[in-house]
C-alpha cells in the first residue's frame, strides 16, 4: 500500500469510527455527540523531533522507535529499523454545543463537559485500541503507547513537573497538528477544546511541515493583549510566566468530590481556559477552518 493510500485509509476509518461509534454520545445527558469530526496527522519516527522531545521534557520521554522495539520483543519479532516506524496522531475536538455550555460557566465546569472529560476520554481510548486492531489485522506491528502499563506512565520531575513518558499534546505538535498557548493547550485550526490520542506503527511515514514557532496561534505570544485563559481559570495558575501544573492539579483534585456529587462522574477537568477563550474552537492567528481572517503571526518568544 502506496503511503498515500495508507494515510487516506486511517483518516477514513477514524472519521468513520467518531461518526458511527454508539460511544461517542453523551448517554447520560441527550445522547448527542461527545466530539465532532477529527483531525488526523502522522509524523515519521525518525524525525529528530523525537530526540529534541528528549531535551524538552526529559530523557524518560520515550521515542517512537524505543516503544515499538519493546513491542516487538514482547511479541517476539525483530524490531524494525526507525525508519520504518511511524506515528499517527489524532485530535478529538469537543462539540460545539458542549463548549458553549462551558463558556457560561465559571469556577466549575458544565454537566456537558464534565461528562465529556469522563466518558469522552474511555472512547478516545477506545478510537486508539481501534487503530491498532485495524493495522493488525493488516499486517502491521502496531501500538498504542497509552494503553501498555509497560510503556505509559505519569510522573513527576524535578525539572518540568508533572509529565509522562508519551506526551499526546506534544505528539500531535510533531505531527503538525497545532502549536502551543499560553496555557500549556495544544492550539489546532479547530481550536483546544479537545482530546488528543496516537497509535506507533511499523510502517515508514513522512514527516509534515511544522510551524517553526511552538506558539504559533496563541495571541498572547503573538504580542496581543489576550490573556483571556488566565482570566477564566479558576485555580489562577496561568499567568504571564505559563501555566503551574501543581496549581492546576490541587484544583483538580480538591473539586472531585464534588464533581461526583452534582454530575455523578469523577474524572475532573474544569476546562474553563480551553472554552469562552479566542481559541476555543480556532487558530486566532491563522486563517480558521471557516475561513474568517485572522491576526497575522509573528516570530513569538520562547
């Protein structure tokens, strides 16, 4: 198969999984869709992205070639050479009406999107374990690094915080699917309010155009007085300096209770900086997917 077929079929069969899965429906709520239609990229796994990921995050983030390896020697075949290793990164982005209701809140998050953060994570897990049934069942060594316990774990490090070994957000920037915001959120042409997953295969992939500035479409890096994150946060941990992950997490954790409480679920994101905010559902920056002009970008600080 032609890497182009390749690509035409995944972006097919994953659009066609969000569309069709009785799993992408808010069950307790109206039973309307969780997530609209996907973005899809893919991204070679030698790209020396990979490597500098190891510099920006830490020697324990592992590459796309280091996680097929141990695969294939659990599943007792050679591993094959990096260049035959590619990953597929998919975006999730939240509904159109669940982010409206988010917008109206403050200090929590809506009934819409609490349920999103619970059961819209088991489905986009479930989209990963998809992928990589349908490659298997073509042939390919295929895995989903969020779903191996022997792969996959959150930590915490002295240098950046709270991270783990397979950083969806910053996959999906290796595979040209968006740029960072000040609030640590991955900005793609259909905004940040969304969840990201990825599946490594065997099969050799082209890399894509990336931006060469990581924060791209965020209007506060490109010197406009935005902000607006910051100001829908709850727990104040954005700010000029970026965003406290500690500040976020005890927020997280201190509103669980009563998440479980008014909604019934216990997974918790507040989401209140991904929703009412200019890039809630586009690149303020960049012409949007429906075509509005946009601010024009300019070389942002690091």
């Amino acid at each position: 198969m032609l890497e182009e077929e390749f690509r035409g079929w995944i972006v097919s069969e994953i659009k066609n999984h969000v569309f069709s899965s009785p799993d992408n429906r808010l069950k307790g709520i109206d039973d309307t869709p969780i997530f609209d239609q996907p973005l899809v990229g893919f991204v070679s796994g030698a790209d020396s992205i990979f490597r500098q990921l190891k510099a920006v995050i830490g020697e324990f983030h592992l590459t796309p070639h280091e996680i097929m390896s141990r695969v294939a020697e659990r599943k007792g075949a050679d591993p094959p050479p990096v260049e035959d290793v590619g990953v597929i990164s998919y975006v999730l982005p939240i509904s159109r009406m669940t982010k409206r209701e988010n917008a109206s809140m403050t200090g929590i998050p809506s009934r819409r999107w609490a349920h999103t953060r619970c059961y819209g994570e088991i489905f986009n897990l479930g989209v990963q374990a998809h992928i990589v049934k349908i490659l298997e069942n073509e042939g390919y060594l295929a895995v989903a690094p969020q779903l191996q316990d022997d792969v996959f774990r959150v930590l915490v490090d002295d240098r950046v915080g709270l991270a783990s070994t397979w950083s969806q957000r910053h996959i999906a920037f290796a595979a040209g699917l968006g740029t960072f915001g000040l609030s640590d959120g991955l900005i793609t042409r259909k905004g940040k309010a969304h969840r990201l997953g990825s599946v490594v295969v065997g099969r050799r992939l082209s890399s894509p155009g990336r931006a060469s500035d990581i924060h791209a479409d965020c209007l506060f890096f490109q010197g406009k007085r935005c902000m607006e994150c910051a100001r829908r946060c709850p727990a104040g941990a954005i700010t000029e300096r970026g965003h406290d992950k500690e500040m976020c997490g005890n927020h997280f954790h201190g509103k669980k209770l009563i998440m479980k409480e008014l909604y019934g679920v216990e997974p918790y994101g507040c989401g209140l900086c991904q929703t009412g905010v200019p890039c809630e559902s586009r690149s303020p920056t960049r012409r949007s997917a429906e075509g509005k002009k946009a601010f024009p970008t300019s070389q942002a600080r690091r």
